[in-house]
C-alpha cells in the first residue's frame, strides 16, 4: 500500500516530461539557386585537399592535389607517385609560376608550357576557382543545370562543360565532391577529400 502515492508520482512526473518532449522540426527548404550563387562567387578564401587527374585523351596524368585560394591567388601543390616529385604552381594578378621537383621556377609562358606538359593542357585555373565551388565564373555567361537541392550539377561555359556531383555540407555551403571538366578530347577530374573555408 505504501508504493501506491510513489507509483502514482512517477506516473505523473513521466507524463510531464512526455508533455515537454520536442517534435523535430523539419529541415527549412533550401535557398533557391538565384540566392545561392552569388555567396558561392563570393567565397574568396578555401583550401582543398584531394586528387586531381587529367588526360588529353591520349595520355594521362594523376596526383595528389592541396589547393588553397586567398581572393585572386590560387597556389596548388601537386604530388605524385612514380618519381615525378612534386610541382608548386601559384596563379594570380603578377602571373603564373611553376616550381618542380628539382627546386626550378619558370615563370609566365615558361610556367604556362610546362603545366601543360604536365597535365596534357592547360587548365582553366582562373575559372575552376569558381567551378570547384559548384559555381560559375562571373566573367563569362554560363548555361546551368541545376539540382533538386538548388545545385550545380552541370555547366557550359567558355566551351567547357563541368559536371559536379556528390556535394558535401561545408559549414553553410554545400560543396562538391567531385568536379568533372572536359573540352573536346581534354579531360579534368577532381576530387576532394577534404574542405575548409
């Protein structure tokens, strides 16, 4: 008998709590494209981590890829298996720079040869800094495709065609995962293992 008021005051303390529980709320919808884009175009400081590899559909090239961006600078440090060191490259407003394994800089044309012996051509490097954000380059018109979650998912511009597909959460953003980019015969392929902005 004496149980009864401590089984009744749990009860009534259990339904009390069962009275606060929270009911999850669903996700907001996402931003429409039109809002997203521009926050993309803007985002002037990234760092990836990953591969990148490139063919010219006769022969190919692969690496491993650290690219950091600070507003219109892009330094990307390449490295690869079999022997072939390293490249340094740095891409901004004073021009190219190619640095390889043995510690030699080259330097506008000169650089611009050597990344494209490198990787098979020359890479859009002002564009892809847009392009690895799931973006688009401001300074060209663009055609868009864009995803049910309001996202690149494929691109024609300036005669290339990117396609962006398994998009990761970065902070607020989501990003892609991996960036497809082809011209013709020319073939681009990034993936990035890891994001920080």
């Amino acid at each position: 008998m004496t149980d009864r008021p401590y089984r009744s005051l749990t009860a009534a303390v259990l339904l009390l709590c069962a009275g606060c529980a929270t009911v999850p709320r669903p996700s907001p919808p996402p931003l429409s494209w039109e809002q997203r884009l521009p926050a993309l175009q803007a985002i002037g400081r990234f760092e990836i981590s990953g591969r990148v590899a490139a063919s010219d559909g006769r022969e190919g090239f692969s690496a491993g890829l650290h690219w950091r961006q600070q507003a219109d600078q892009a330094t990307l440090d390449l490295s690869a298996p079999l022997g072939f060191g390293a490249a340094h490259i740095v891409d901004g407003p004073e021009g190219l720079t190619f640095t390889n394994a043995q510690g030699v800089m080259l330097t506008r044309d000169e650089a611009s040869q050597q990344l494209a012996a490198t990787l098979g051509f020359e890479p859009p490097l002002g564009s892809l800094r847009y392009w690895v954000l799931g973006a688009s380059d401001p300074a060209f018109p663009a055609e868009e495709s864009i995803d049910a979650q309001q996202r690149l998912a494929h691109l024609e511009q300036d005669g290339w065609h990117v396609d962006c597909d398994e998009y990761a959460l970065v902070g607020e953003q989501w990003l892609p995962r991996r960036i497809t980019v082809t011209r013709q015969g020319l073939r681009l392929k990034l993936v990035v293992d890891t994001w920080l902005l």
